[in-house]
C-alpha cells in the first residue's frame, strides 16, 4: 500500500509539472502572438507612409517630365528670351518706365 501511496503523490507531482509547463507554454505562445501583432500593425502603417511617399515621388516624376517637355518648346525659350533676357521680336518695341 505504501508503494501505491508513493506513486500516486509522484503522478500528482508530475501532473502538477505538466500543468504547469503546459500553461508557462501558453503563455509564452500568447506574449508571442501580441509582439508579433503590434508588429504587424507598425509594418502596416510603415507600408502605408511609404506607399504614400512612392505616389507623392511619381507624382513630382511626372510633374517634371511635364516641366521638361514644356522648357523643350519655342514657347519657353521665347518666354525666357522676353523676361530674363529683355529681348523682342524685329517688329516689336520696347517701352520702359523711367525713374523718377
């Protein structure tokens, strides 16, 4: 009797251990799973600012190609020609305002 007596206090104790191994293992699965969620979340925003950031790149792309075809035309470097330079055409005048 005394052997069946110390067996089943070894099986508790071993039950006890399993317990208590299993919930230390839950618990560690759930820490887990709430670093890899916050994580996720930092990612998801981390991907929408640069999403953001690739549209606003495309979009200044593309206002420069846009700049570029323009400053390739006679238009521009007429406008340029008349404002920077103070050029005009032969059968233009140019008036000027005198100081006072």
């Amino acid at each position: 009797m005394a052997r069946r007596q110390r067996n089943r206090v070894k099986t508790k104790k071993g039950m006890w251990i399993v317990i208590l191994v299993t919930v230390i293992v839950c618990g560690a699965l759930l820490y887990g799973r709430a670093e890899l969620n916050n994580k996720e979340k930092a990612l998801a925003a981390e991907q929408l600012r640069l999403e953001q950031s690739i549209e606003d790149a495309k979009a200044e792309s593309k206002e420069l190609d846009n700049q570029k075809s323009y400053m390739q035309t006679d238009e521009y470097v007429e406008e340029v020609a008349r404002e920077k330079l103070g050029m005009v055409k032969d059968d233009e005048i140019l008036f000027r305002a005198g100081d006072k």
